[in-house]
C-alpha cells in the first residue's frame, strides 16, 4: 500500500471515529506546514523539595510527584495526532528525561490520548499501565504490566492507590468499535500519603458523576480538568467541557484547586488558541471561589502545591471512606478492533 494510501484510511478511521480532530481537519491541514512553537522544557521531572507538584506536557500529558512516586498522564509525545493534527507547541519534557515512572493512566483509546508511538518512546520506564476496561485490545507487544479498571475499582502498590472513576465520554478509537467498547473511557484518583489528585481525561459536564467522586474523595488537593475543545459548542458540548464546567466541576468534587488541561496543543476543534483561556478569566472574574484556585501552568513548567515539610502526615493513608480494592481481576477484554500491529499510520509510529 502507498503512503497516500495509508494517510488516507488513516484519516477514514479517524473521521470515522467521531475524534475531534478528524472535526477540525482544515485547521489540522493548515498547522502541516508550521513548526511547533518551542518551549523551555523541563530539565528535570522531579522537584527535590516537592512533595506534591504538577508539572504540563502538554494536552492532557501531566507528570504527577507525589512525594517519592511519579505518575504520567495520557502521554503522548508525538509531533502529531495519528498523523493528521501536528502540535501547535512542543512537549514540555524530552522523554527521554524521564526516570522510571510508577504508574501511567490512559483515559481512553481516542489517538490524542493513547498514542502507542509515545508509549514506544517511554516503554522501558514504564512500571505499570493502568486502562479503562478493553483497552488492552489495542496494545501491542509492550514489555510493561497492564492493568484494566472498572468504574470505582482500584489499583495498588506500595502505598499508591490509583481508583478509576466516572466520567462522561466516548472510548472508540475507529468508529466501528462503538459497537462494543461502551465503557473504555475513565477518570481517576491518585492518592499517596494522604494526599489526592484527580485527574479528569477528557469528559463532558456530568454533575452527579462529579459529585459522586467528591463525595467518595472528600479531600481533593489538584483536579486536573479539561477545558477544551470548545466550538462548535453544540457538538462538542456532547463529549467535552468548555472553562466554565470545568469550574462547576472543579466544585462538584469539592477539590482545593484546578489546574486546566487539554487545550492549545493540537488543533482539535474550531476555538482559536488563546479562546479557552480567555473563557476562563471570564469565568474566574464572575464566580466567587470560596478559598479555591486555578492555577494555570504554561506547557513546559511545573508548579508545587506542597513542599517537603508540608500537608498531610505520610501515615495517614487513604481517605475514609475511600474506594476498596477490588480484589477481582478485571473483566475479560471484548471482541478486539483492527489488528493491534497495525500497519496504518493512526497510531504515531513514525517508523
């Protein structure tokens, strides 16, 4: 097959799946041409005197400390999204950079948040890959555990506990496996050492489910939310928050503080970069915040929200009361999609 020919079944399956990035395709077809704009990356993951810290890659790629361990968010470190929309600013972290990372959490299958390029790219740091349920379908022959997690089952290790929780989304990655992947889209909740993060992939406003989780989680520290795409609001309010339901539900979950996430990366949608932020100032001016925070941080920079010496007692453990451990093991996977070693250019390899 030519390389026309594999770009163009790649971009089928990607207007097939309903992504926003296949909605955005003429703005997509107009970044082919620019370069990302460079940022001053971060020189190390690890802040030596932070407890809890939050550093932006990018999209919804986060890297949480959290004390001694540190979590990845949905990486995906590619110049493109299944190379169709190139990134409007670089990564904030040169993988290559990263040290072993405890645990990494995929959100859902759509290729701006499971990029098996940048799983490539950061295999052998990988301790353990943490899924929603049939996710590992579309894996391929990786080295790392893999672990798939219903709604509210959690996993756990030294100390790390990691709870999947709900969130209102789509998890199809070709379209034709809507048929069967109905519940491959999660949040989840980070705790260590008494201290919590949430972190929302990519959902629509869902009150009860928000409140559900603020209601399992009462001591939320940082809600990573998304606030984009945007317009066309009619479209996209059907699978993703605009600012203003982020702050609802940054409420919802009763959190400390919020930082926004997943906008002004890749051209996704039809909102200018610079319109989420704007919506938010907006927001912020006219919501009373009551003692909490939105902390916005610049793609490539790290903010610390506890230093050493700083929050809860290590011992404190988890919440109460805070998800059990399911001590069965997740579900079998459903029917797979297309051939996971898939030779079509939906996935970002560049090789």
């Amino acid at each position: 097959m030519t390389t026309r020919a594999l770009i163009g079944l790649a971009l089928v399956a990607a207007l097939a799946s309903g992504c926003a990035i296949a909605r955005a395709g003429g703005r997509a077809a107009g970044s082919l041409f620019e370069s990302p704009r460079k940022v001053d990356k971060l020189r190390s993951a690890v802040d030596p005197e932070a407890r809890l810290a939050i550093s932006w890659v990018g999209h919804a790629t986060v890297l949480v400390q959290m004390d001694d361990k540190l979590i990845l968010t949905d990486p995906v470190f590619t110049p493109t999204v299944g190379q169709v929309s190139k990134r409007l600013v670089e990564p904030g972290i040169d993988p290559k950079t990263l040290p072993a990372l405890d645990a990494v959490v995929v959100s859902h299958m759509h290729f701006d948040h499971l990029s098996l390029g940048s799983l490539d790219m950061i295999e052998p740091k990988v301790r353990t890959l943490l899924m929603p349920r049939g996710g590992v379908t579309y894996l391929t022959d990786f080295s790392f555990p893999v672990v798939e997690l219903r709604t509210w089952q959690a996993w756990e290790k030294d100390g790390l506990r990691i709870t999947a929780a709900p969130v209102d989304h789509v998890g199809y990655r070709y379209g034709i496996d809507d048929a069967w992947m109905k519940e491959s889209f999660t949040g989840y909740v980070i705790e260590y050492h008494g201290m919590t993060v949430y972190f929302g992939g990519d959902t629509a406003y869902e009150q009860r489910m928000f409140a559900e989780t603020g209601m399992r989680f009462p001591d939320i520290d940082v809600a990573l939310l998304p606030i984009g795409p945007i317009e066309p609001h009619d479209l996209m309010r059907r699978f993703h928050m605009d600012p203003a339901q982020a702050v609802r539900a940054m409420f919802d979950l009763g959190a400390k503080r919020m930082v926004p996430i997943h906008y002004d990366t890749f051209i996704n949608s039809t909102d200018a970069p610079g319109d989420a932020l704007a919506m938010l100032e907006a927001t912020k001016a006219k919501t009373v915040m009551a003692g909490k925070e939105i902390v916005e941080i610049p793609i490539g920079q790290r903010r610390v929200f506890l230093k050493k010496g700083e929050g809860p007692d290590e011992a404190r453990g988890f919440a109460v009361p805070a998800s059990p451990v399911d001590p069965s093991p997740p579900p079998e996977a459903p029917p797979p999609p297309p051939p996971a070693k898939s030779t079509i250019p939906d996935d970002d390899r560049l090789d």
